[in-house]
C-alpha cells in the first residue's frame, strides 16, 4: 500500500508518502515539514488565524514535494490520508479540504486520521510493535496514557488535568528569562544545576494516572520571586538550579504515573512521543521505569515524535486494512477523543 498524507492540525504544514508492505512494515518514501514558526514568532504563541492562512497556502506545495521526493505520482498512490482533528480547526480544515479535491479528482479513497491516533501508532510503523502496547503522549499540547490495543482501539487510562509539560516548560523558560522553546533551553540549564529548592510532585498522592503541571509553573515562580528579593536579581547558578529543580518534578511525577499505568495490564512495550520525549532527563527516567517492568522502551525518532505527515499516512493505511475509510462528507473536529468511550459523537459504550 501506497498512502499520501497530510497533517494541519497545528503550525507545521506537511505531507508525506508511506508504503506499507503485506508482512506489515513500513517505509517513509517522503517527510516533507513546512514550519510556520517565524510567522508566529512575534506573537509568543501560534495564532490560529494565521496558522489557518498559511497552511491553506503551503498544502499544496507541501503534497507536491512530498510526491516528488518519494518519486511517486497521485494516481499510483493508494489512499490520501488527512488529519481530520482535533487541532486548530482553521488548519484542520485546509487540510481536509485539500485531501477531498484530491480524493474527488482522482477517485482515491479518503480516510480521516485522529492527530493522536498518528502519534499513538507510531511505533508500529518505526519498530513494529504489537498489540497491546502503552503510549505516553507528551508534547507542547498534550499529556496522556493510552493503551493501544489496536489500530482503532485505545483506552486512555490518564492524563493531565491541565497544563502540558512542553507547555509548562515553555512557560518555565519565560518565566526566568530563557529562550522559547523553552524544553531545550530549560534542559541545557539544568544540566549545571542542583536540584533545589525541592519542588512539589503534583498528585502523586492520589491514586490513578492523572497528572497536573500548572501548579509546578506557579512553584517555579514563587522561588524566584524569593531569590530575587534576596540577591536582587537571579543569580545564574540559582536559575540553573531552578530548572533542574523543575524539570526533576516533571521527570518524577511522569516516571512514578507511568509505573502506575504499566501496573495496569500486561503490555508488549512502553512507547513515548511528543516533543517533550526529547528530554534526557525523562527518557533515561522512563527507560529505568519500563526496565522494571520488564518491557522494551521504546521511542521513536524525534522528527517522527513531533508533527509529521508520515505519522499520519501511516495511521490511515492502518485504518485502511482494518477496511476503513471515508467519503467527502469528512467532517474537520476541532475536538476528537481517541478514547471512543469520550467520543460524543459515538456514544458510550460503543
Ligand atoms: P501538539 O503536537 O501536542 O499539538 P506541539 O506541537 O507543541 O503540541 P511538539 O512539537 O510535539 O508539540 O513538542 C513541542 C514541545 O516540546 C514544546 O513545548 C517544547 O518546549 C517541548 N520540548 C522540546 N524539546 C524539549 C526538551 N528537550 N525537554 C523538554 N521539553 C521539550
Ligand atoms: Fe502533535
């Protein structure tokens, strides 16, 4: 199976061209990204609007060089494969209207990808992994556990109850100064630090999966108020420590969370995305955690963690052979649970 898709859910326009082969691997013909980020720069945030504008602008060029660079013409393609939510419904939206002319125009099937459901299978197209297997999702938007029991089959088991970590670092690295994004330039800062003052571990006394990060922002916040108002100002090694202080609360509070969600039920591995699985502070904290459990870690390369088509394209070949696929009425959700039990639109129970 040839599949082209098409990802618009945020601020990076892209397309890609997947084969999948009947033994069930994969291989990325093509990844093609367009970042939108110095348009968005000014702003200190992605503005919906513009985000809009531009991917109805760079869809096609982006489905063009993805073509081109997999050296694969539309009609030898198989199926075309859009984002169909949850995201900025602008983007989404200039996505799924690109996929259907393309769908009309050359009678493909058209098959509606879940953004997360992208992310969560994954690692089925970079290291095969079987079913059932655990997912930690966690990046600028999201943070969630979801037990993949199949390609259209997912339970969330748990997630945060407000912020993001990616945002809360974001916020974190504004917050004292650093550079946005702010993942890396926290991480970099912590690597001199001391990891003090202690910071709180948000829900770690409860039972079950949740999590919560805003509280550890508005910490981070207090201890430098009151480092300023002893030192007048905040020394440089007192903001390394700072970071390091915030980044061990987050890597602590997801390793014990994920101990947790592997207690649940048998799995075959324990796989990570999302931008904030960059860390190397988290990733060697969660490959100690699935070591414990006995199952391989498993995370796949950074470029195919954050958004990517090819992630996309995947998940509707997936979708494809379980005898999916849609028809031109596709709607664009701005909102889409993976988890059907959360779906409003299914009912419970279904
Ligand atoms: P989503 O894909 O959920 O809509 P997003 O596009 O913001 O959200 P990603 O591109 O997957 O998410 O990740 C970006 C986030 O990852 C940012 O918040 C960034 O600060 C964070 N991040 C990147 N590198 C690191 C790092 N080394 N440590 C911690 N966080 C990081
Ligand atoms: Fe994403």
């Amino acid at each position: 199976l040839t599949i082209l898709g098409l990802e618009s859910s945020c601020d990076d326009t892209a397309a890609a061209v997947i084969r999948r082969a009947p033994d069930g691997t994969g291989a990325i013909l093509s990844n093609v990204v367009l970042r939108q980020d110095d348009l968005h720069a000014a702003f200190g945030g992605v503005v919906p609007e513009i985000a809009a504008r531009a991917h109805a602008e760079k869809i096609d060029i982006a489905v063009g060089q993805a073509l081109s660079d997999a050296g694969v013409a539309l009609r030898d393609c198989d199926a075309i494969a859009v984002t169909a939510g949850p995201g900025l419904i602008g983007g989404v939206l200039a996505g799924v209207m690109c996929a259907k002319g393309l769908s009309a125009a050359t009678g493909l099937p058209l098959i509606g990808v879940n953004h997360l459901a992208g992310h969560a299978l994954t690692p089925r197209l970079t290291d095969r992994l079987v079913f059932p297997y655990l997912m930690l999702l966690v990046s600028g938007g999201h943070c969630q556990f979801l037990r993949v029991d199949g390609a259209d089959d997912f339970t969330r088991l748990g997630g945060t109850i407000d912020d993001a970590p990616g945002e809360a670092f974001d916020k974190v690295a504004r917050l004292l100064g650093l550079p946005q994004p702010g993942g890396p330039a926290v991480e970099a800062e912590a690597e001199t630090g001391m990891e003090t003052p202690r910071l709180p571990r948000p829900l770690l006394d409860r039972p079950g999966c949740d999590m919560s990060f805003s509280g550890l922002k508005t910490a981070v916040l207090r201890a430098r108020d009151r480092i300023v108002e002893e030192h007048g100002g905040l020394p440089r090694a007192a903001r390394a420590d700072l970071c390091a202080a915030f980044q061990a609360a987050v890597r602590d509070v997801l390793a014990e969370k994920s101990r947790r969600a592997l207690s649940l039920g048998p799995v075959t591995a324990f796989a990570v995305a999302g931008g904030v699985a960059a860390n190397g502070a988290l990733r060697a904290a969660l490959r100690d955690v699935a070591d414990a459990a006995g199952v391989p870690f498993v995370a796949p390369p950074l470029a195919l963690c954050t958004d990517n088509a090819a992630m996309i394209a995947w998940a509707g070949a997936e979708r494809l052979i379980l005898g999916q696929r849609d028809d031109l009425t596709l709607a664009a959700r701005p909102r889409w649970p993976l988890d059907r039990r959360a779906d409003p639109m299914l009912g419970s129970g279904k």
